[in-house]
C-alpha cells in the first residue's frame, strides 16, 4: 500500500515497516545513515537509491514528526 509518494507499506517486506518502493530499503535506514553521517550520495550509491528516493525519505519523516503529539506526564 502506497502511503506517501515513493513510499509503501506491505506486511511481507521488512515486518510492514515503511520503505522506498520497489526495494526492501526502509526509511528508518535511511534516516538512520543519514543521522549517522552519511551523505545523500553514499546512501543513494550503498543502497541503489535515487536522491528523490532519499528526499522521500526525508519528507515522510518530516510528516510524521509534524503530526506527532507529545503530552507533558507528571
């Protein structure tokens, strides 16, 4: 299932965790390497990506930190 662009979810590829589609390579790898201190270009070249596939990535993360709500406990 398509959940944003170049974005899918399937319940057979990486336990249904999001991933750019067509691959196995989910976005928390993605944002993972990236935190890391790898470039757009590495994981693109490591991981047979696009910098629009990256840049998916980024947005989607982006969205779902956008609509996160945190409530103060105590």
């Amino acid at each position: 299932m398509k959940i944003a662009p170049r974005i899918v979810v399937d319940p057979k590829v990486c336990f249904g965790k999001p991933v750019i589609e067509g691959t196995r390579v989910s976005i928390e790898l993605i944002l993972g390497r990236l935190a890391g201190g790898m470039s757009t270009e590495d994981v693109c070249d490591e991981y047979q990506l696009s910098r629009e596939d990256v840049l998916a990535a980024l947005a989607y993360a982006a969205k779902a930190v956008a609509t996160e709500e945190i409530r103060a406990v105590g």
